[in-house]
C-alpha cells in the first residue's frame, strides 16, 4: 500500500501561490509587521483544506513547550462515582482547550506506575489522580520529579498536592442529622475503609454517635474491605442481629445500593422498618426502587475547579497555602428511601 506523504507547508504555499512564511503566519495566528489580508489568510485556508493538510503536534509542542493534552489516572473505573467525574472532568477540560486521556489503575499500583510513566515521557501538560490509587506516594515521587502539574480529585486530603474534593464532615453531618430529625436513634455505619474520603466520614459518624447519645453496639460499624463476598457476609450479620439498625448510612451510593438489595433478601420494607442513606449521588441512585436519598457531591464544579486549577499550575502560577485545596459543598438530595423511625 502506498502511503501518501504529509503535507507540508511548502505544498499549501504552492497551492495559494503566497510564501511559506505567510502560510505559517496563518496557521499559527500569528501577527507581524506586515499584516496579512482576509483574502490570503482564506485563500491559505482553503488550501490546506483542499490538500488535507494536518498539523504536526510535537513540532507545536516543540515551539510552545505545551501539547494541550492532559491525563488522568483513575483508580476505578468500574466505580461509578469515578467514571462520572471523569467524564465531567472531561468536557470540563473541552471547554477550556485541552484533550484528556484517561489511564485506568484498576487498583494496581504498577499499572498505575506504568501509566503515569508513558504520560510523563509524552509530554502531557497537566496530570489528574482521581480516587487514591495503590501507591499514591511512588506515584506522585515521579510527577514531582518531572515537574508536571498534578492535581488530586476525589482524593482524600492527605496527598501533598493540589487537590479538589468535597466537605467529607459536612456531607456526613447532613447524613446523620437528617436521620435523627426523622427519629432514628438506631443508626449503623457501612464503608469500604479502602476508598479516599471514608475515614473523615467514619470519625465524624463516631463523634455524632458520641454527641447525641445515640444507641450503640459494636456490630453497627461496618468498616468493609472492597470485595463483594465482604460486604455481603458482614451485611447480612447486621440485619440479623436481634436488635438491628432503624437506619443505615452508607459512605458510597453502591453500598447503600446493595445495602438496600440485601435488607428486601432479608425481608425489611423499606422505609418503613429500614431507612438507609448513601454518599456521591450517582445516576443510577435516582432510579432504585425505592429511590435513594443521597448526598450529593458536585460532580460538574469539581470537575471545572479541577482542570481551572491544573491550568493555573501549567501556565506557571504560584499558589498560597489556602488557594491549592477547593473544598467544595455537598448537599443533601432527599427521595424516598428514609423514613420516620417506628416508636
């Protein structure tokens, strides 16, 4: 098969019968002494057009020192809070001129080392991590070394970089205050310990509990590894136990999910004899049966503080103490899956 050679320049400026040096002129928009036409610059136009001509991204990358291409390292992608960020995180980066490619640790961390690397020795601009991944720290030991700008999202606090996540405290207080506003007393506690976030999320519930006296006994706090066999068997001692939980506060919208599915299996009417609550507002939460009453992380306005602040990073920036970590607001989005408690 015959490859047909790229266009060059050379090819444009024969074909608008004009010089090189205008065609470049042209097609890098930029201005000099003498200016050019509107009738010349079409007339280039329509001849790179006509020839098929593409540009060349490592020569741009090469004047400018930028690709306009970002990458993103997602822990998860079967995590449906994850994939939903990076999607947003996505059209976020459209709108502000860049391309994003996305990596998927799928929790491994030399997957995860291997991604990073490729994207570092292929000159992307700007890196995301999106959930804590297996070994943030060799991780983010390469980016620094590189220099690349690097912001965490969704990521916890702990990671020593710019970072974009929610009120991890107020989300949780939203949660348990609403449960006690509807009467419950009775309150129980489920979270995959591995996941960025949950650990703010279980101190503040141990201190609500401590606060309000709340009804306690040890079976209530389900602190779950991330694997299905798991949760299920822990789920299943909970709701059996002689004096179970009036509600349950699950720190992900998938736990309150399978929650719900595993409390129908052990005959609990929901709301009635079971309130339960998740954590994200994740699209399928609206659609479960009954509808899932959730906090709401802002998923779009994460998404644009984050690629607002990666650029910030990449057009070189300096950040104060205080500007370099956006928390943002969650909110309480109430359906139909809690209930008053029963006297």
């Amino acid at each position: 098969m015959n490859l047909r050679p790229p266009v060059t320049l050379a090819d444009i400026a024969r074909e608008a019968q004009v010089s090189i040096g205008t065609v470049s002129r042209v097609l890098n928009g930029r201005e000099g002494t003498i200016k050019i036409s509107q009738a010349t610059a079409s007339r280039v136009l329509d001849a790179a057009q006509r020839l098929g001509y593409q540009p060349n991204p490592f020569a741009a990358a090469l004047r400018t020192q930028r690709t306009g291409v970002l990458g993103a390292i997602l822990r998860d992608m079967g995590d449906p809070f994850l994939s939903e960020l990076a999607r947003a995180l996505q059209r976020a980066a459209h709108k502000q001129g860049f391309e994003l490619l996305i990596g998927h640790a799928d929790y491994d961390q030399e997957t995860a080392q291997r991604q990073v690397a490729f994207m570092l020795n292929h000159w992307f601009d700007g890196l995301f991590l999106l959930g804590n991944i297996p070994g943030d720290a060799a991780l983010l030991a390469m980016v620094q070394q590189s220099r690349t700008p690097c912001v965490a999202v969704a990521s916890g606090m702990q990671l020593p970089v710019p970072l974009v996540t929610v009120d991890e405290v107020q989300g949780t207080l939203l949660s348990l205050e609403y449960l006690f506003h509807l009467g419950h007393r009775h309150i129980a506690f489920v979270g995959y310990m591995e996941h960025a976030g949950v650990s703010e999320r279980l101190a503040t519930f141990r201190q609500f509990v401590q606060d309000r006296g709340l009804v306690w006994h040890d079976e209530y706090e389900l602190r779950c590894g991330c694997t299905s066999g798991d949760v299920s068997s822990r789920l299943h001692q909970l709701l059996s136990l002689s004096s179970p939980p009036t509600a349950i506060f699950c720190a992900s919208d998938v736990l309150a999910l399978r929650t719900m599915s595993i409390a129908w299996q052990h005959g609990f009417h929901l709301p009635d004899q079971l309130s339960i609550i998740g954590f994200d507002d994740i699209e399928s939460a609206a659609e479960s049966a009954p509808a899932l009453t959730t906090i709401c992380q802002p998923i779009p306005l994460m998404a644009h503080e984050a690629v607002s602040m990666l650029r910030t990073l990449i057009d070189g920036l300096l950040y104060d103490v205080d500007q370099d970590r956006r928390i943002v607001q969650p909110e309480l989005i109430v359906r139909a899956s809690c209930s008053s408690a029963r006297p």
